[in-house]
C-alpha cells in the first residue's frame, strides 16, 4: 500500500474577496474529489484573498498508480483559468510492513 499527499499553493490574481476566491477553490476541490475521488481540502491561507493552499491524499496499490493520480490532479489545477499553480508538492509514503 502506498499513501499520496500533495500540496498545491494557488495564485488566484483575479479573486477581489474571499467569496470570488472561495469559488474558484471549492469548484477545484469538488472537482478533484468527484473526478478523482481522492481527500482534498482547503488548508491554508483562509483569509487572503489570492493566495490558497489545498491538500490532497489518497492511497493505491502503487507508487506509479499514485504518481499517474497526482499527474491528473496536476493537470486539473493547471486548467484552472482563474487560478495559477505556485507550488505543487507530492510525497509517496509506503507501508513496508
């Protein structure tokens, strides 16, 4: 069994208040969860309006299943037009037991 995580830092230039950023950031989030039916949240930076952090897990039988998932999930937050990707940072944790 391998865990996934990733955290994705976001760039929203457009978001003039937190409701347009909270907008942008839960379409991605329902998007990422229903597509993709990984955890995912918003988990940092709730109080600025163009900056936003959302961390995403999920478990498979593989580092490669994984590293295929993070890829799309990468591809999803790029075609985001309202949003840039500042940081994307995925880790693979394995059970060695």
């Amino acid at each position: 069994m391998v865990v996934a995580i990733a955290v994705l830092e976001l760039h929203l230039p457009s978001a003039r208040s937190l409701k347009d950023k909270r907008r942008v950031v839960k379409g991605l989030v329902d998007r990422m969860h229903a597509r993709f039916r990984v955890s995912v949240a918003e988990t940092d930076f709730h109080d600025l309006h163009q900056r936003a952090e959302i961390g995403v897990a999920a478990v498979g039988r593989s580092e490669r299943e994984l590293d295929h998932l993070m890829s799309e999930l990468r591809r999803l937050a790029d075609d985001e037009v309202e949003a840039f990707v500042a940081r994307w940072e995925p880790q693979y944790l394995e059970d060695r037991a």
